[in-house]
C-alpha cells in the first residue's frame, strides 16, 4: 500500500537528494511562487465597492467573485460550506438579533468590550471568522458595515435576515421531502403546499403573514430592501412616453401601482414628474400594508384586494413589480384579467417589472428566485415565451420587453390584444 508521502512528488518530500544547485533552484522558485500568491491576495483584498464605476460592474464582479470561489474550493469544502457553516452563521446572526445587540452597538457606534468568556463571545469568534465583525484584541470587537447595516432599521437587512428565519429558511429545509411526496411534479397549489406543510397551522405563505404581524413586519421590510437594491424601473423604462395623449384633466389615473407595498415604486414616478397633478398617482395593496405607507401627499392610498375587480378605470397605466410571480399561472390570469378589464383599448398600459428567466445563463438571483418561488408560493419566475402565454390567455399583447441593466428582472410593456 501506498504512503501519504509516496503519493506526493519526490521533490516536495526528499529535497536531500537533490544537489545544491536543484535545490536553489526549488526554493526560488517556491518563494516566487508565494511571491506571486501574496501579490495574488493583495490584489483581491484592495478591492472594496468604491472601485466600481457603477452597480453593473459591481455586479459583474460579485458574480466572478463568486466563480472563482466555486473553482478554489474543493468538492468536500463546497459541501461544508453549504451544510455545516451556513446553518451556524445564520444562527449565530440571528442570536444576536434576538439579543438586540446589532442594534444597540449601531446605536452607540463605538467598540464593545463585554464580549468574554460566554455563548455571545462563542458566537463572536464565528462572525469574525466570517467578517461580520472584525476583532482588535482579545474579546474586543468593532462592527463592519454589514453588522451596522442589521443594525440600522432603515436599511430593512435585520427585517430581510429575520423573514428568513420566520419562513425561508424552513421551507427549503421541507422542500425535498414536499417535492418526493408529490413526486417531484410542479407545485401549483396556492393552499396545501410546502409551506403549509411547515406552518404550525398548516397556513400558506401570505394566510401566515396575515395572522402573524411579526411576520409581516419582517417581510414587508424584506421586500422594500428588495426594491431599493433594484434598478428604479423609471430608468428601464420611459415613463415620458406614458403622457403622450394622457387624460388628466378630468381627474383620470395616470399610474396606478398595483400590490405595491409601502409605495417605492410609485414614489420614483413622481420623483420623475413631480408636476404630475395631484391624485393621478395611486398605491393600492391591502389595508394593513397601506395603514404602514408614507409616500408623499400627491400619491393616493387606497386599500384593494388585487383578487378583486380593478376599482380605478381607464388609467393610462397600470403597474405590477414583482407580483406576478408569487402566483402561479391560474391566479395569475385571474389577477390580469381583472386589470385588463379596467383597461381602455388603444389608451391603458400594463407596466410589469419583474423577472423574465434566460433559456440558458440564469443568475444566481434569479435563479434563487424561482426556487423559492417554488418553496414558499407553488410559484415560479417565468421565460419570455411563459409570459408571452400568461399574457395572451388573459387577453393581452406584450409590446416590448425593456431589460434591467442590472440583468435582474425586465420591464414588460403590455396592453389590450
């Protein structure tokens, strides 16, 4: 049987054998070799956010970075990652949420020193690892900007880390046993699916946020997040075009934003045209969302169950972000179909910001995006031919498709067939 030190190359293990000269050689060219690895790292550890033209070049680095990562570590490492760290930086994260540390040290914005000899300095040595915190001394700490951001309630990352702990991460856990007991089909049951298999009542996703105002809470902050790190969908697409031949003056909608939660969407078309007449912008979703909206006094708030027929007639464009998806296609239809019915023909558009899935290349956020789509909602992201059906059973006709320069999601220009 072969050794360990038989299996590695001669020259690593038995430099003796080798003459002076060989054996110069061999150290030279180690040490350029480490050299070269420590100009390498150097090189990785000056890059910070600053040095990015733009959020599209930051993104593209991100996803090179995350190649790279996938190509050094080994198959066991990956598997490591993905099982045995993740699960216990989550933890260790979410402890201090419960805590009310990340908060309390972002409030006073100075370095702690009472981390020592306990479970909380246990946790510490694991989020430096992972540079969450970084650590100056022994048992002293400062905070990075990703902990000041859990920490500040503003940036709506504690509320996003905190939706999945209620939700996420419990269903993905289920998903695999969910998928063997329907025989790995496509969920498509709104009611009785993975997530009601999870739940303590057997709820679905939204019944869950509903009855739990934690839970809402936390996933009303996630999604405004979501919608602040996106692309403003005003800059995908031109929204100038929509006052061509508009009709205000007699009090008509000019953007009703549908599901819109607590109004950033809405609020980038005033921002756009803030000469737009007051009550000619409207955010609708329901009531307990629009009881928490603060957008500014020109935008209408109106409470609407989008499951229901479409109150506001003839607006010159009606809008959905990320709504879409949460439903698959038979409520979905049903959604489009009661807006399509508020529409004029020749006037009215359908605005619909969301994902279009590539045939081939997803990224990693779209494609975490349809699986958890799948996980929480028996829903999906769909292809542009599975929007061009959806859109076409309800009676519409897609005019464009206007893409992200983020490469996220797409602007869809849609109105009457």
């Amino acid at each position: 049987m072969s050794t360990r030190a038989e299996l590695i190359a001669p020259e690593a293990v038995k430099p003796e054998r080798l003459s002076d000269e060989v054996k110069q050689v061999h150290v030279h060219a180690t040490d350029q070799q480490r050299f070269e690895t420590d100009k390498f790292i150097d090189s990785l550890d000056a890059v910070g956010p600053e040095v990015f033209g733009d959020e599209v070049e930051r993104l593209k680095v991100r996803a090179a970075a995350r190649r790279l990562l996938a190509r050094v570590e080994t198959p066991y490492e990956r598997a490591w990652g993905f099982g045995f760290e993740q699960p216990v930086i989550f933890a260790a994260i979410q402890t201090c949420i419960d805590l009310g540390l990340w908060k309390s040290w972002t409030d006073v914005g100075y370095s702690s020193t009472w981390l020592t000899k306990n479970t909380t300095g246990r946790l510490f040595r694991l989020l430096v690892a992972f540079n969450v915190v970084e650590e100056t001394a022994q048992d002293r700490f400062i905070p990075t900007p990703f902990s000041n951001a859990i920490g500040d309630e503003s940036t709506k990352v504690r509320a996003s880390l905190q939706a999945a702990t209620n939700q996420y991460l419990a269903a993905g856990h289920n998903l695999p046993a969910y998928l063997a007991k329907i025989s790995y089909a496509e969920p498509t049951d709104v009611e009785v699916n993975n997530h009601s298999e999870i739940d303590p009542d057997g709820l679905n996703f939204f019944a869950r946020l509903h009855k739990s105002p934690a839970y809402f809470e936390a996933f009303t902050g996630h999604m405004e997040a979501g919608t602040a790190w996106k692309t403003p969908w005003t800059k995908v697409f031109d929204t100038t075009k929509l006052l061509e031949g508009v009709k205000l003056d007699d009090g008509s909608a000019f953007v009703v934003d549908i599901g819109g939660n607590t109004g950033m969407d809405i609020s980038h078309v005033l921002a756009k045209h803030p000469d737009i007449p007051a009550g000619s912008l409207i955010l609708q979703d329901l009531p307990e969302v629009i009881a928490n909206a603060q957008v500014d006094e020109k935008i209408t708030t109106m409470a609407h169950d989008f499951f229901l027929p479409q109150p506001v007639k003839g607006s010159r464009a009606y809008f959905m972000h990320a709504v879409l998806h949460d439903w698959p296609d038979d409520k979905a239809k049903q959604l489009l179909t009661n807006t399509k019915n508020a529409m004029v023909k020749g006037y009215s558009k359908l605005i619909i910001y969301d994902i279009v899935l590539p045939l081939t290349g997803a990224s990693i956020s779209q494609a975490t995006m349809d699986v958890e789509m799948m996980s929480l909602l028996s829903a999906s992201e769909r292809t542009q031919g599975a929007w061009t059906d959806l859109m076409t059973n309800a009676g519409l006709r897609i005019v464009n498709f206007w893409p992200d320069p983020q490469q996220y999601e797409m602007v869809i220009e849609a109105e009457i067939a």
